[in-house]
C-alpha cells in the first residue's frame, strides 16, 4: 500500500515539474535571434550552401595539385599461369612480378597545371564566399528598407485612423460635415492595404534571408541597424578609393587563365617534339610437374620514344600546338578586356554613387519641408482654416518623401557593395572612409 502511494506521489510531483519544463521550451523556441550585419555574413559563410559546394571543389583541386607527380609512380604487377599440354601431357605452373614506370617532359606542365588550377580554384572559391556575402549585405540593407517602410505605412495608416476619429467627434459636435467625416475614414481604410501588403513582402523576404543564412524558418530574427547610417556617406572619387594591393577578383581570374592557356601551350610542345622514356623490369620463375628444372625469368627493359609527327603542321600533334598558341592569343585579349571593364564598371559605380548622394540631400531637404507642412496644414484645419483634402495630401507628402529617401539609402548603399565587388575590396570599407 505504502508503495502504491509513493508511486501515486511521484506522479503527481513529475506532472506539477512538466509543464515548467515545457514552458520553458516553448519560450525558447519563440525568442527572437537580433541579428547585426557582420553576423549575418558569419552565419552565411558558416551555413550557406553555395560556399559549401565551392569548398568541395576547392579540396578536389588541392588533392590533384598535391598528387600531380604521380604519373611516375612505379606500378607493380604479379600474375600467376597454369599451362597443361594434353599432347606430351605436361603440367607447368609460373609466377611473375612486374614493376614499370615512364618519364615524359609533360611532367613539368602537369604538376604546374595542377598548382595553377588550383591557385585560380581559391580565386574561384574566394569569389564564391563574397558573392554569398553581397547577397547578404543587400539582402539586409533591403529588409532595414522594407522594415523602415512599413513602419512608415504603419505610422501614416494610425495618422489617418487618429485624423478619422477626431472627424467623428467633430462630426458629433456639428463642427464638420458629414462628408469629410466620410472622406477621413474612406483615407484611413484605404491605407490598409497598403500596410498588409508591405508586411506580407518583409515577411517573405525574411524566409528567403533566413534561407541564405542557413537558419531554421521558425527562428523569428530582428536585425539589429538602421538605414540612417548611409545617410552620411560624402562624395568619392577614383583617388579616394581605398587602395588595394591585389588586382580585381576578375582580373585575378583573368590572369590566371592566361597561365593555364601558356601551360597548355608548353604541355601540347612537350607531347610533339619531346621524347619520353619508359622502362620495366620482370622476375619470375616457373616449373614442369615431376620435373626438376626451374626457368626464371630476370629482365629489364628500357624504350625510348621521340615523335616526329609534331614537326608536320597537319599531323594531330602540330594541329594542336597550333590551337594552343590561339588559346593563348584569345586569353591575353581577354585579360585587356576585363581590365577594360573593370575601369568603366568603377567609373560607372562612382558616378552612381554621387548621383544618389546627391539625391539623397535633396530628398531630406524635401522630407523635412513635407514635415513642416504638414504641421502647418494640421494646425489649420483644427482652426478650420483649411479642408481636409490639404490635410491629407500633406500627410501622403510626408509618407512619400520618407519611403523615397530610404528607397534612395538602400539604391546608395547597394551601388557602395557592388563598386566593392568589382574592386575586391572589403565590404563597408568605402562606406567607413565616405564619412
């Protein structure tokens, strides 16, 4: 009985301990990760799968590049025989071991291919990671500017329902008409959708952030910064720029294609004109059933080969160095062009950059006008001095002019992070030194 009770009890205590214990987990599965910019990039290059799939192929290329010599490692062989003449009825049996190897001049250009695949591998890999971390820098700029716009529609949506409410009450009071009071609520309800409609796009922004991330779509973040700070990035200039020791990641990339082309090039040579040397040595033995003799065999063999056909332009061989030179040609062309593009791309960018500062003055000139008249307009209509329609209008002035010039912030900021892109220069440098 006394056991029957002690198990009664502890059921009791285990069930009163419980819904703790859930309550707990359930407040830690809805709070809310704030997230900074520089986490953001942390957790994307932790997490994102792009930059996964490019470390793979990255370790593919090192294990190549650490392994190129092998086309001269030795290869062993041993195999077995067992020979029965029916005729003479003769039984033999043999064993042999064979090691081989070959030398050839392509040696020199496999193993440099391989390095220089693999030093423009951490080019390409470098350049995945960065791309990754753009999408995230735009990617959270865009989410502060959508977020700020809907706190701005918020903002206009309770202006409109506050102007509405103070109409009904003045309506009450015989001090308006009917139709404004009509006209204020027709303004509030049309705001709505507006409101819906910028929450509906944050929040599928959010999925697809949380995705580049790598995070859980039930993980609610707030993202910790504010587009304001872009506000006060001054002018630039090509001089001001912050210098870099290293070329463009596409020149880089560029670069490094002429290299292979001019590898290749020396590999196509080497297998034309140059000769290659392989040799082999053999040692067995072998034995007739009920006999004693033994035969063995112990020898070496070395060949040497030298091609001829590469001396005949229209051979395989003379074809092909051939189009190597034009591969080379093709490459040093392109490598000019891409220096070409990344020039008019910077001058472009900054161009851009000082339009949009530029645009960005003004817009806060105009905000701060719109500002201004709105409480100018407010105070006069609740002196009757003006209709509501003015009223209103300045309201939309001032909703308008501040979505434009955060809609400008985030045109500035995202044109700041591609002129890094192209430049390969660290994100947020330009933005640290425009100010």
């Amino acid at each position: 009985m006394n056991n029957i009770k002690n198990i009664i009890f502890a059921l009791i205590i285990s069930w009163s301990i419980f819904p703790a214990f859930a309550a707990d987990d359930v407040q830690k599965s809805d709070e809310v990760l704030k997230i900074t910019l520089e986490e953001s990039v942390l957790l994307a290059k932790e997490n994102n799968i792009s930059i996964k799939t490019a470390q793979n192929s990255l370790k593919d290329l090192k294990t190549t590049s650490t392994y190129s010599w092998n086309s001269v490692s030795p290869t062993a062989t041993i195999s077995g025989s067992a020979s029965q003449d029916f005729e003479n009825d003769i039984k033999s049996v043999g064993v042999t071991g064979r090691v081989s190897m070959g030398l050839k001049t392509n040696l020199y250009s496999d193993i440099r291919g391989a390095k220089l695949q693999y030093e423009k591998g951490l080019i390409t890999y470098s350049q995945a990671e960065r791309a990754v971390e753009l999408s995230v820098r735009k990617n959270f700029y865009n989410l502060l500017y959508q977020q700020e716009n809907l706190e701005l529609q918020k903002q206009s949506l309770a202006t409109a329902k506050e102007q509405y409410e103070q109409n009904q009450e003045k309506f009450r009071n015989g001090k308006i008409s009917e139709l404004d009071t009509l006209t204020s609520r027709v303004n509030y309800e049309t705001k709505k959708p507006a409101v819906e409609s910028a929450e509906i796009t944050l929040q599928n922004s959010l999925a697809s952030f949380k995705q580049i991330l790598g995070l859980d779509q039930k993980q609610e973040i707030k993202l910790d910064g504010s587009l304001d700070d872009v506000l006060s990035v001054k002018a630039i200039s090509i001089e001001s720029l912050p210098k870099n020791d290293t070329p463009a990641p596409d020149v880089q990339s560029a670069e490094y294609d002429l290299k292979i082309a001019k590898n290749n090039l020396l590999d196509s040579r080497f297998s034309a004109y140059s000769p290659s040397i392989s040799a082999s040595y053999a040692y067995g033995k072998s034995a007739v059933y009920e006999s004693e003799s033994v035969n063995t065999t112990n020898a070496l063999s070395v060949e040497v080969s030298i091609p001829l056909d590469g001396y005949l332009p229209w051979s395989t061989r003379g074809i092909n160095v051939s189009t190597k030179k034009n591969s080379v040609d093709t490459a040093e062309k392109k490598l000019e062009d891409v220096k070409t593009t990344v020039a008019v791309q910077t001058e472009s960018y900054i161009r851009k950059i000082n339009q949009a500062i530029s645009q960005v003055e003004s817009l806060k000139a105009t905000l701060n006008l719109a500002e201004q008249t709105y409480k100018m307009n407010l105070t006069a209509y609740n002196y009757g001095k003006t209709d509501l329609l003015s009223l209103q209008s300045a309201s939309d002035s001032v909703l308008s002019a501040g979505v434009n010039l955060k809609s400008q912030a985030y045109t500035l900021i995202s044109t700041i992070l591609d002129l890094e892109d192209v430049l390969g220069l660290e994100f947020g440098t330009i933005e640290k030194a425009g100010k």
